[in-house]
C-alpha cells in the first residue's frame, strides 16, 4: 500500500487565525509527525509527502527560508524517532539546488536508516513530476533538452515497466482538487482522495477514513469483475 500526500492549506490555516504563515508551516510539521505515526500503525508499506514543489521557489524569500529551516529541524529530530520505529527514509526530488548542509542532512538520515524495513517514508523537496519524467527520459537518451513540448511528444513512445512503486492512494488535503505537477506518473491509477481541512487539523482519524474509503471503493484497472479477463492479444 503506497499513500502519497499533498500536504495542503497551513498558509490560509495561519492566516484564518491572523498568524503569518510560517505559524502554519510549524503546525504543518507536527500534522507530519502524526500522519507519520498513524501510516506506519495501520500497515502503510509507503509513504510520500509533498513538502516542497518546484513551483514554490516563487514564493517570498521569508517563507521559502522557514520552510527548508523546518526541513532540516525535522531531518534532525526525526531521524533517531524514524530509527526506533524502523521506518527508512528517503528524499525525492531535485538535490543540485539545495544547501550542501541539507544535502548532507539528508544523505545522514537515508543512511543511518536504510536497513529500515516497516515502511518506507519519502519526503518531495524542490520536486516536479515534469522534470522528474524528463530525467527518466534523458536518462534513456529519449531527449536531449528541456523543452516541455518535445516532450510530451515523445512521452508517447516511453516504456511504462520503469520500477517505480505506483500509487494507491493520494490524498490531498486543503480543498483544492489538482495534482501541483506531484507524481503523475506514479498516480496513474490512484485513488483520489480529496479533504477540504487544512493539513494542520488533518489527524489520525482523517488518516483513517481515507484508508476506510479506500478499502471500499472497487479497483476494476478497466476489467469488468467478475467476468473472466479477455485477454488483449485475442480480443
Ligand atoms: C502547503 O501549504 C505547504 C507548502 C506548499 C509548502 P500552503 O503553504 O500551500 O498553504 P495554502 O495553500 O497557501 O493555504
Ligand atoms: C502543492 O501545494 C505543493 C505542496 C503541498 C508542497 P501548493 O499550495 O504549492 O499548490 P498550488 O499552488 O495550490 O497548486
Ligand atoms: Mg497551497
């Protein structure tokens, strides 16, 4: 089971309450620690959070400086508690445009838990599932450059066994319904799951009802149950 999250809303939850927005980034972090500890109790083999898409370098130098503060208090804080509980962490994303002090917080952290087997917790930093799919394709000598139109042209043609875990589950919370250009690749099938509270009020019952509306929705992956799959190459 691979939950991701887009972790949505700590900047109007702030602002509702006349704080700046950062009070709302903290409060964020605490909401992580929870969804952290409830995921990892119910059994989630994988958890993705999106803590830092590519399009938020445009916001205000302030608040893009609270934000990797926290990044890094939280890789420093959690490593030891990801220890205890056996959870392995691992950033995605871009690295060449972070600090070389952050660089060197994380690769501590994947290291000091990379025998971590209960779940699996991936934190999106300076992340954008375009670039990310470019790379994949650069990697594969499909492209050349960045340019995005060339690329969903040749998008087309990519081979789609890459072994990149998929999605079950995306939930994203703040009561806006996009994707924010996070795994889009990997949400091919995924559950959507949208909740209008803000990330800062999400807890482990929100968490939970989630995984129970999930359990109960009919996965079909275009097949018509129970009839006997036909298979392509006869139809
Ligand atoms: C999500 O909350 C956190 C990040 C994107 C880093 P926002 O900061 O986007 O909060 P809203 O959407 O402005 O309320
Ligand atoms: C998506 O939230 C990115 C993260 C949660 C890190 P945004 O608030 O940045 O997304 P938009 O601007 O509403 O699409
Ligand atoms: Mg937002």
């Amino acid at each position: 089971m691979h939950v991701a999250i887009i972790m949505d809303g700590n900047g109007r939850w702030a602002t509702q309450r006349g704080l700046p927005r950062t009070a709302g980034h903290r409060a964020g972090a605490q909401a992580v620690d929870r969804t952290v500890e409830a995921a990892a109790r119910q059994g989630v083999d994988v958890l993705t959070l999106y803590a830092f898409s590519q399009a938020n370098w445009q916001r205000p130098r302030g608040e893009v400086r609270a934000l990797f503060g926290l990044f890094r208090r939280y890789l420093k804080e959690q490593t030891s508690r990801c220890l205890e509980q056996s959870i392995r962490l691992n950033i995605i994303g871009r690295r060449d445009r972070l600090d070389p002090r952050l660089i060197s917080l994380i690769e501590a952290a994947e290291q000091a838990t990379a025998h971590c087997t209960r779940m699996i917790l991936r934190i999106a930093i300076d992340y954008s599932a375009q670039w990310s799919l470019m790379q994949v394709c650069r990697s594969f000598g499909l492209l050349v450059s960045t340019d995005h139109e060339r690329f969903a042209r040749q998008l087309a043609v990519v081979d789609n066994s890459l072994p990149v875990s998929q999605v079950d589950l995306l939930i994203r919370t703040g009561g806006e319904q996009r994707m924010s250009d996070f795994l889009l690749w990997e949400c091919a099938y995924a559950e959507l799951h949208f909740v209008s509270r803000a990330w800062p009020d999400f807890g482990e019952e929100d968490f939970q009802s989630a995984l129970a509306e999930f359990s109960r929705r009919d996965r079909r992956y275009g097949r018509i149950e129970p009839t006997e799959p036909v298979r392509a190459q006869h139809a």
